[in-house]
C-alpha cells in the first residue's frame, strides 16, 4: 500500500506483534512464562522500529505487551503470597 505522496505505507512489527501476543497470554493464562519471553523479546522489537525509519510501526503494541507481562508477574506473585499467607495461618 502507498500513502498519498507514494510513499509505502508502515506496517506493523512482526515482533512488537509478538510482544504483544505473548504479554496479554501471560495475564489472561496467569502464567508469567510467556511474558519472560515478552520482555525478552521486547528490545529487539523497539531496535527493529526505530531501525526501520518509519517503515515499522508498533511501539504501543511493545509497550501493552511488556506492561501486560509486569502485570501478570505481580499477579502470580500475589498468589503465591496469599497461598503463603493462608498455609502460615492454617498451622
């Protein structure tokens, strides 16, 4: 696709799509593992845009991912402290 001054259109971040992806996996299944690889993942994508020179776009879907990935570690780590708290309490 071409944009009105013939200029190709940015395309989305095959990796800031996988950020993404991996981010809201790690929430919704309460499992922080995939949102290890999020973060991980997640420099490489932000190198890839801003390498691109405005033939990438997707900082956001970056920034959703890695945020959606701390969520879910605070998450996980919450529960594992009220499991903690709730066998303390039961002895």
């Amino acid at each position: 696709m071409t944009d009105a001054a013939g200029r190709a259109a940015p395309q989305a971040s095959g990796r800031a799509l996988a950020v993404l992806i991996l981010g809201v996996a790690s929430l919704v299944s309460c499992i922080p593992i995939p949102g290890i690889f999020a973060i991980r993942l997640a420099p490489r994508a932000r190198r890839e845009i801003v390498e691109s020179r405005g033939a990438l776009v997707g900082a956001p879907l970056v920034r959703l991912g890695v945020a959606c990935s701390w969520a879910s570690f605070v998450f996980a780590a919450a529960v594992i402290g009220l499991i903690a708290v709730f066998l303390a309490l039961r002895h």
